[in-house]
C-alpha cells in the first residue's frame, strides 16, 4: 500500500469520479454526491436520502440564511449547492482534488449558478481570513485527514465567534479494536485512501484542543445503514466485471481496490468496526 497522502487522494478521486457519478448516482438528476443517505420517514430511496443527509445535518446545526459557508473536501459539490440553494448561503468549495473543480467549474457555468464557488485548496489551509465564516461544512472528508486535530484549529481559525463547525463523519469505535477487527478497517480505508478513524472521544478532544466551546456527538449509524447495504449490493452486482476490467488494463488498481474495499463496509459496520456520526463544535 503506498503511502496516504495529498497525491494518493487526488489519484483515487480522479479515478474513481467515474464510478460515483454514474453508478453510484446514475439515477440522480442533480450533482452527484460522493456521500451515503440518511434514511428515514422522510427519505425511502437513494436519491432522496442523499439530500436528506444534508437536511438533517444544516438541522442539527441551526443554518441561518444567508450564512457564509466552506464547504471542506467539497467533492463534486452537492452539499455545496444544496447549501447555497436552500440558505441563500454564499458557499465556497474547496477540495485539493483538481479534476473536481474543473468539473464543478464547467457545471455552474453551464447551468448559470451563481453565489457559490469552487476552488483548489487544502482544507488545513484555507485561504480565507481569521473570524471570517459562520459555517465550516465537511462530508466525509476529515477521515483523509492524517492530523484531523490540525483540521480542527484551521476550522476554527476561520469561524467567526459563535460559528459552527458540521461534520458527517465515520468514527471507528475504540482504539485499538481487536486485530481482525483492525486488519478489517484498514483495508477498507486505505482502499479509499484514508488513513484511519478516529474515536468519537478523540474527535471531542481535537475540538476542545483547537478552543472550540462545546462538541456535540450524534451517531446516526442507522440510519445510514441502507446506504451501505447498496453500496455492497451495487458491489457484488458488478464485481466480475470490475475484475475482468482490471486484468486486461482497462481500470486501475485505485478503481479496483475501490470495489474491493467498499464490498466489506456494510460486514464491519454491522460488526461496529466503525460507525456514522453527525457531530458539531462551536466556537
């Protein structure tokens, strides 16, 4: 396994884009995103449960509108339009990942939206001013985070006093697990190009660390659940091909271990290897 870092996320999000907008959301009409649903009441099937898990999360956070928004690890920027479309929120995108700004460029210049932007840029290092964001946003994104405490005191750094920091996020659930149990987490992380979980308790420690107030911890694993159910089911349906596809050269090994570690995360998060949390700081 080669080494986590910045170069390894762009690859796997560059070869992988494929595979998330049409697979993963091939019966979507809006912006694909790189993110699981939260199923309940409200939500009963794929696309609607995406969309959900951003409503939930704004929910827990109380979202004013017209807030002044990042959007952390943006990806292809569905949270960053639903923010910017349902709060009347100035919305900035960053990820590291160049491909996905290019994509996301062309989108909004093609359907002529405006008050939101993407741009290229580390999330440990954001180029907007101290006190200057009443929201930093992130979806799935701090996992990539070797330092996620250095996230944290970026995060903060930026938020006006009383901002809010949103996060979705998968926690492991003890740190050490028992061996099989580790051995487990890592090969479906690496896969995706994270380096490893953290704790809920190690996440309120960053917080506090980083001087945020309070944290608030929810696990909605779930209602996550069905989400990851389709995505091993999706997996199992289109393995051999997958396969087939990598030993003739026509996918990478990104694109391969990417199938391959998504088939074993409905098995472990049922057997707690890690779980879905939706947590909040403020500062």
């Amino acid at each position: 396994m080669p080494a986590l870092g910045t170069e390894a996320i762009k690859k796997y999000y560059s070869d992988t884009q494929f595979e998330y907008k049409l697979v993963w959301n091939w019966r979507s009409k809006h912006t694909p995103a790189l993110h699981f649903g939260y199923y309940d009441e409200k939500a009963k099937d794929h696309h609607r449960s995406v969309i959900r898990a951003n409503e939930v999360l704004a929910e827990m956070g109380n979202i004013q509108q017209g807030a002044r928004i990042i959007d952390a690890g943006c990806g292809l920027g569905h949270s960053t339009l639903w923010l910017t479309e349902h709060y009347n929120a100035k919305v900035t995108g960053i990820t590291i990942v160049p491909k996905q700004v290019e994509t996301m460029k062309k989108f909004i210049s093609k359907k002529g939206i405006t008050n939101v932007d993407f741009m290229e840029a580390s999330y440990f290092n954001m180029p907007f001013k101290d006190n200057s964001v009443d929201v930093v946003w992130s979806i799935e994104a701090v996992c990539h985070a070797k330092e996620k405490l250095q996230f944290y005191k970026e995060a903060y750094r930026v938020l006006k006093p009383g901002g809010k920091l949103l996060i979705g996020e998968n926690l492991r659930t003890a740190r050490p697990l028992d061996e099989e149990k580790e051995k487990l987490l890592k090969e479906i992380f690496n896969s995706w190009a994270i380096p490893d979980l953290d704790t809920a308790e190690e996440h309120e420690s960053h917080a506090l660390s980083a001087g945020f107030k309070s944290f608030q911890n929810k696990d909605v694993t779930s209602n996550m659940l069905v989400s990851y159910r389709n995505l091993e089911e999706m997996c199992r349906r289109w393995a051999w091909l997958n396969k087939l596809l990598h030993a003739v050269g026509i996918i990478s090994t990104v694109r391969r271990n990417n199938m391959l570690g998504s088939l074993k995360q409905y098995r472990a998060i049922k057997q707690k290897v890690f779980t879905y949390n939706h947590l909040l700081a403020q500062k």
